[in-house]
C-alpha cells in the first residue's frame, strides 16, 4: 500500500543516522534472474519492499545555514533556459541529465550560457541517454553521431570551431561534470553517473545490457556516497511509463545496490518524465526530477531539498569547489590545466 507522507526534518534526520550506522561494507550484490524483465522482476519483490510517496519541500521554505539546499531538476532538454525564475535559489543544483535534445553543440552552449546566468554556488551536471556527443563510445563514429544529432558532418565542426572547442565536453565549463565519478562538498559525498539500460532499438548514449554489464558499472559507486546521481531510476521508484500502468523500466541491479549495499540518503535521476515524484524506502529518498512530461510540453517544478552540513564543516567551502570535469576520477578543470 502506498501512503502519502511528509517527512520532516527531524526524522530525516533520524533516517540518516540509522542509514550511516547500517551500512555494510563488502556487501554482495548479484544479478536478479529477472533482470531482463524489469516488471516481473518487481512482482517477485514487490512485497518485501517499501514505497512511500513524500510530499515535496516548498520552493519558498527558509534556508538554513546549517543546511545545504540542494535544488535538483533533470530531463530539461534545452526547455526550460527561456522560463523566468523556473530555478528555485539554493547551494547547489544537481541536473541528472538530458540537458540537451540530441547534444549538438549549440545546444550545449546555450546550456552551459544558462547555468552561468545561476546563483548556486555549485552546479553538479551528469549526461543522459539524449546527450549523445558525450558518449565517447558513440563520438568516434562520426557520420552515425552527426545523424542522430541532426547535423552534416561540415555543420558540427563549424559549431566547434565557432566555440573555439575540440569536442562539446570543451564546451561545458560553468560546472561540476561526474561521470561515474564523485566529490565531497562540504563533507558530503556526490557520485554521479550516466548510464541507463537499453530499451527497446532507439539509439542514446551510456546505454548498457542488463544484468552483468549494469552491474559492474554500478559496483563502481563507493560504498560511503551520501547523494548518487544516475540518470536512470531503479526498479520500483519513478520507474513507471505512461502506456502502461504496470509497466517498470528500472533497472533491478541499481535497486539492489541501492538498497543492499550503497545505501545513499538520497538518489536523484530523471529518464522516466512521467515518474516525476519523490518516494522513500524509509531509508533512502528517491527522486526523479524530470522537468518535462512525456509529451514535452508540460514542465514539473525543481525538487528540492536540505542536507544537513556534517559536523567540522561549513557552507563557506561552497566557494573552493571550481568547475571541473571528473570522468572516472580523472579531473579536468577550467581553464585547462
């Protein structure tokens, strides 16, 4: 049974606790003999799992400054750069991919204009499924990224050229870029990654096969991650599709490794527009963020949320954290070391 609730800040802050003493390190997670039917594979578990639906925070709810506000939004799509005020303020925002509709540069540029026009002190910026020229795997087959990007080949090195860049990754520079990679911030631990699992035979970018191959990409995530950002949901959370009210896209092994071995406080993605919402397990909050509905027309408001800042640190190193790409740990900053 689904019950609609709102947890406060007091017993949010009593589940983090229980969390962070319950987390096991080493714990194994396997691949579920399902995997590949993500619905049937949510009936098996359905009844040893909790979903409770989380009435959100208000956009207006005063900002503490032992409390990090945290604005999380997904799925925009190169829609919501011309919306006045769609951005709530807070410390730090957090897209969980999809910030353009293909990716071609001009895109990227407009999205990376947009994020500098931002107050946050921190924007923390994963690719999805629709941001094809970040996927490096797709990027070397120039002729097949140009079709999926709707451009000539001549037309995409003129937008690069223009920008002054060797590939649109150059051109992301007003944020903190994670590819399965994490930072700390304020002593908080962020992970960020890309990846969703294939559906059906449209081509996107940082798609994987379900089961092994999405496992060993989420057996990457620390076991001390605080805050994991994926672009696609788990099983069981935001993971419901419109043309079919029984029918779950998620990937089972990320829940797994949620649940079993990660235990985050929070897990933002996107993917899924009309799974916009916030559910909790009672250990974790899950949200997914997506701004646009499935049709593209309507726009879902900003999730936000508080952190509370851990003891021995302040909002004031806020200030310290530069743009950066981190893609699998490497760093890249701006300008170019």
């Amino acid at each position: 049974m689904v019950v609609r609730t709102y947890i406060s800040t007091m017993l949010r802050r009593l589940q983090r606790t229980l969390t962070k003493s319950g987390k096991r390190a080493g714990a194994e997670v396997k691949v579920h003999h399902l995997t590949e039917e993500p619905t049937r594979a949510w009936e098996t578990i359905n009844n040893s799992q909790t979903v409770i639906q989380v009435t959100q925070m208000p956009h207006d709810t005063q900002i503490s400054s032992k409390e990090l506000r945290i604005v999380c939004v997904s799925d925009t799509h190169v829609l919501v750069e011309d919306v006045p005020n769609f951005i709530p303020p807070g410390d730090i925002l957090i897209h969980a991919g999809d910030f353009g509709h293909g990716g071609a540069p001009v895109q990227v540029k407009r999205f990376n204009d947009f994020l500098g026009t931002l107050p946050h002190s921190v924007k923390i910026v994963i690719a999805g499924n629709h941001d094809q020229m970040f996927d490096e795997r797709i990027v070397r087959h120039k002729g097949f990224v140009c079709q999926l990007i709707f451009l000539t080949e001549t037309e995409l090195d003129t937008q690069l050229q223009n920008y002054g860049v060797q590939s649109c990754r150059d051109i992301l520079t007003e944020c903190v870029y994670l590819e399965d990679s994490s930072i700390k911030i304020c002593g908080v631990n962020f992970y960020g990654s890309p990846w969703q699992p294939k559906h059906g035979r449209v081509p996107g970018a940082f798609r994987y096969e379900r089961g092994q191959q999405g496992l060993d990409i989420w057996n990457k995530i620390p076991n001390e991650t605080d805050i994991l950002i994926t672009h696609g949901p788990p099983l069981g959370h935001g993971d419901l599709v419109d043309y079919s009210r029984d029918n779950h896209c998620g990937c089972v092994e990320l829940l797994s490794t949620v649940q079993q071995r990660v235990k985050p406080e929070y897990h933002v993605f996107g993917h899924i527009h009309e799974g916009y919402g916030v559910t909790t397990d009672r250990k974790t909050t899950y949200i997914n963020a997506s701004s646009v509905d499935r049709w593209y027309s309507d726009l879902n408001k900003p999730i936000v949320f508080d952190f509370p800042i851990p003891k021995g640190h302040s909002k004031e190193e806020l200030a310290h954290v530069k743009p950066c790409h981190l893609i699998r740990n490497k760093v890249r900053r701006f300008p170019a070391d």
